[in-house]
C-alpha cells in the first residue's frame, strides 16, 4: 500500500470517515480531527512507518512537520521515510 | 445542617453487573471468588481473585472512549449510570454547578501502568500511545463522570489504600452537609487485577490462595476483587421536594488515623472511628444491628476489629450481627467500601442481613454474630460500614432506614 493510502487512512479512522472521503486538500479541522485526534494519528503514523515525527502539541504551527492539510501531512511522512530508513 | 439520602446506586462487581444481582447473589451467599484469567497468571503464586466476568468492553465503549477509559473508569462510569438514572436526575444550571463527584481509588488506571511498562521495559518499545497519562491518573473516572454528566461542582478522587472509597462518600456526605453541594455522585472503583497489581500484594504474605474465610478459625488471608459501587447522594429536602425514592439516610461519619503503623491496624484507631460515627449520627450503640465489616479474612485485621468493635458496643456487640462480604466479592481496595454500602442498604431496605461465608470454624478471638454462610431476615434501623486502610487510615459510615 502507497505512504498516500495508509495516512489518509489513519487520518479517516480518527475523523470517522470512509478513507474515500479525506482529500489531499482537506485541512484536519475541516474533517473534525481535534487536538487529542492529532496526537494520536502521529502515534499511529509513527507506529506504522517505524518513523520519529518531530511534532511538539504545544506549537503544532511550528513544529517542521507540516500539519496544514492531508496533503502536507503524506509530503512529510514520505520524507521522513526517506530520511529514516 | 442539612440532611443527606441516598436517592441512587449502581455497581458492577465480581456478583453481578448491576445492583439488582449483586443483592441477589449477597442474599444466596454466592462466592464471586475464582480462578483469576490474566496474562503470565503461570507466573503468581496467587492465582484467585473476584474477577468481573463476562464483561466486553467493547459492548459498552466505542474505540475512542476505550483509548481513554482505564478499566477503572470504565467501571466507574457504568456504576455512575446506573447510580444517576436510578435517581432519574439530570444536571443542568444552578443544580450543575452545586452538584459533584468524589470517588475513592487506590490504584487508578493501574492496568494501563502495568500494560505500558511491559510495552517499554520488557518488549523494548521506545513509543507509547498518547492518552497514558490522561488514562492512567487517579481522578480520570471523576472527571469522566463530571464530563459526561455535566456535574460542574466540587469534583476530586480521594486515595486512602483501603478505605477511599468510605473516606469519599465521608466527603461527599459532609459537602452536601455543610451547604456546599445540593447532589453529589459518590462511591469508588478499583481494577488491580493484573499481573503486577497482584504480584505487589504478593510480596506482603497476607493473600489466600484458596478462599476468603473471615472470622473463621481456618483463614488464610485476603483476596482481591474488582469493581465499583457509585451512589447519588442527595440534599433531603431537594429529593423529597422532587419525590425521589430514598434508599437510605446517611446518618453519621467519621474517621481516624492510627498514627502508629503503616500495615498493622490498631483496635483503639478503629474504636475511635466506629464510636464517632456512632456519635456524629447521634445513635446509641443498641440502635445498630448490623455492621458491614472491614473483614478482610486476615489475622491482623479480624481480630483487631473484632476486638474494637466489641469495647465500642459492650454487651451490645453480642446482639448486633456482623459480616465480611469480602468473602463473597474479594476486597475492591479503593472501591470495597462502596459495594460494601450495598450490603447495609439491603440490611435496612429489605430485612436481609448478608453473610459471611467459608465460615468453617468458629475463633475465640471473633466471638461476634458474623452470620456465618447463610443470608438472615432481620429488621434494622441503623447500620454501620467499616473501612481500615493500610497506613492506620479509618473511616466508617453510618446509615440509617429512610
């Protein structure tokens, strides 16, 4: 499966969405994913990539892990896969 | 000073997974003890406990609420529910703000403890999930009763090892009391039985491995159970204002400190707190005739109370009757106290007095009417529940017939 599919999917199960429904250009307070929604998708993204994301709950703007939308996000897990493995 | 009922009840335990079954099984002296099904059980020496079985938490929680409910809050709020729809309550505006939430635990989310060093210590895992700590800590199932019950007053968890859950309905009688608080969900929760939890009582020697015998000349020791009780305890006239059905008065409490040891109880720590709820519900030592005992099915513990409430009641102690329903449920630690309370609610609501059963073999130094392995009607007007903690920390609770 595509590093694409498997965020999206995570991303799909916090928000409660059929995968089908979370777009590239879908920010994750549009799909309704919260603070603690976001936090746990970066814990299942780093379960399933075996990856580290630099990502501090306190300034999530800041962090270099780009959050602004599903798009961003499958953009950093690519390259942290590839910078990780 | 205000007056305080209790207008609801709710549990979930080793005897049943509500109230109704729970007095049913207390009443046929059903022993809720067996063999414990835990990860590594091969490895504990002890291999009983008053397990909660049949339960799925999947059939009550959805996913989400699951990576945030310990199995303890998980208890807590199905105890809560059943408690708040009893008393047909709900809270919103000026009865939200004056209404609270204090439960007693020992352990809190202790499975998730113990789940998450083995991920990190023994399986090597460098990432845990992010809700551990939010999950874990000692006041999650209040806060998640205040939550999801939109109780917005005084709302804390109280931890005193074995009695917290005595000592938090003492707070939430005394809120409500003293004016502070209109209604206030009460009671306590405990889920100890996982492989650590049940290795550190180990350690201490104290534990059967076969029953939970008090009184009885043959015990051996304790047995942990799991579980919660949750009460609505409720200002009087604002529950007969609302013609609430009122299971019981909360007459008295009181507790003390032993101020001497931090595992062996003291009779006069104990005596001091039984004769203050005696005193502080303004009842003479002949109106009780029946008190839940602390009764943990230990030598220390037994005789010592035995002993205490024998110089508090003279030649009463000979009249009342009292038993350990440990026997039948194991020892809830933070929350034994609250089912406990049930015991007495049926003593006074029902005219059945619980009793002690595995009692084999009477000892000369529990020579009191501890109604040995079958249920007896009786009529009772005022009931004490006793609770000695370790660390010498006493609380008792009075209650009287509504």
């Amino acid at each position: 499966m595509s590093i694409e599919r498997q965020v999206i999917e995570i991303i799909a199960e916090q928000a409660l969405l059929a995968p089908s429904d979370v777009t590239r250009d879908a920010t994750l307070a549009e799909l309704g994913v919260d603070s603690l929604g976001l936090v746990e998708s970066i814990f299942a993204i780093e379960e399933a990539f075996d990856i580290s994301v630099p990502f501090n709950a306190n300034e999530p703007e800041a962090s270099e892990f780009d959050i602004s939308t599903v798009g961003s996000i499958v953009d950093a897990v690519e390259q942290l896969v590839k910078e990780q493995k | 000073m205000k007056r305080v009922v209790i207008t609801g009840a709710g549990t979930i335990n080793a005897l049943g997974h509500n109230v109704p079954t729970t007095l049913q099984a207390m009443q046929d002296g059903v022993c809720g003890i067996g063999p414990l099904d835990i990860r590594d059980v091969d490895r504990l020496s002890v291999k009983i406990g008053g397990q909660v079985t049949g339960y799925d938490e999947a059939a009550h929680f959805n996913r989400q609420q699951i990576s945030l409910y310990d199995r303890f809050t998980q208890f807590t709020l199905l105890a809560a529910k059943q408690a708040i729809d009893a008393a047909g309550l709900s809270f919103s505006g000026d009865l939200a703000d004056r209404s609270g939430v204090v439960l007693g635990t020992s352990g809190g989310g202790l499975n998730t403890q113990d789940e998450n060093y083995r991920a990190v210590y023994e399986e090597g895992k460098n990432r845990v999930h992010p809700f551990i700590v939010p999950k874990l800590m000692n006041n999650a199932a209040a806060s998640h009763v205040s939550m999801q019950y939109n109780l917005r007053g005084p709302t804390f968890t109280v931890a005193t090892a074995c009695a917290s859950s005595n000592h938090a309905m003492g707070q939430a009688f005394a809120l409500i009391r003293s004016g502070m608080a209109d209604v206030m969900v009460t009671g306590g929760s405990e889920s100890m039985l996982c492989f650590g939890g049940v290795k550190a009582w180990e350690g201490l020697r104290v534990m059967s491995k076969d029953a939970c015998r008090p009184f009885s000349a043959t015990r051996n020791g304790m047995v942990q159970g799991e579980g919660a009780g949750v009460f609505v305890f409720e200002e009087r006239d604002h529950a007969l204002k609302r013609g609430a059905e009122i299971l019981a008065e909360v007459a008295g409490f009181a507790m003390s400190s032993d101020a001497s040891d931090i595992v062996m109880p003291s009779k006069q720590g104990a005596a001091r707190a039984i004769a203050g709820a005696l005193k502080d519900a303004r009842l003479a030592p002949s109106d009780v005739g029946y008190i839940n005992a602390h009764g943990t099915g230990t030598a220390a513990n037994d005789k010592t109370e035995c002993a205490a409430v024998a110089d508090v009641f003279g030649a009463h102690a000979d009249r009342l009757m009292m038993s350990s329903t440990k026997s039948m449920h194991g020892h809830l630690i933070g929350g034994t106290g609250a089912v406990e309370l049930l015991a007495c609610i049926m003593a006074l609501r029902d005219g059945i007095v619980a009793p002690t059963i595995g009692y084999e073999e009477p000892d000369p130094e529990c020579a009191l009417d501890v109604v040995p392995n079958t249920a007896r009607e009786a009529t009772v007007t005022a009931t004490l529940s006793n609770a000695f903690a370790f660390g010498g920390l006493n609380a008792v609770i009075a209650l009287t017939a509504a």
